[in-house]
C-alpha cells in the first residue's frame, strides 16, 4: 500500500471537486454541510487507496487497469 500517493491523489481529486463546487454559480443559495464534505473526502482517499493498492501489489497483466478503475470510480463516489 502506498499511502502518501493515495492520500496526495485522494486529496487532489476532492480538492479540485470542492473548489469547482465553490466556484459555480448555481443562482441560488447553497451551503456546504460539513458531514458530507468530509465523508466524500474520506470517500476519495479511501477509493484511490484501494485502487493504488490493487494495481502495485497485485502481478498479474490487467492489475493497474481494475486499479485505474477503482481510483476513477473515486471521483463518482464522491460524488
């Protein structure tokens, strides 16, 4: 498992999800709810970790392809 690089990719994929969620002008009032922020970062980093894991500890030919798809599904459940 290789944590700072989960973490740092997780990190980075809800980042960048919040500061588009800030940014957009949805014309109407919108407020953030602490709880489900921090879920979906939890959410993120827990996503990318398993995905990073599956696709360096796993040798077999399709490993960072199933592990490239389970960071990728990180960015739809935080959602």
């Amino acid at each position: 498992m290789d944590l700072p690089r989960s973490l740092s990719a997780g990190l980075a994929i809800w980042c960048t999800h919040v500061v588009a969620m800030i940014g957009f002008d949805a014309g109407v009032s919108v407020r953030v709810a602490p709880p489900q922020t921090i879920a979906s970062l939890l959410i993120a980093v827990c996503c990318c970790t398993l995905g990073f894991t599956l696709a360096g500890a796993w040798r077999w030919r399709n490993a960072g392809a199933v592990g490239g798809g389970f960071a990728g599904l990180s960015i739809t459940a935080l959602h």
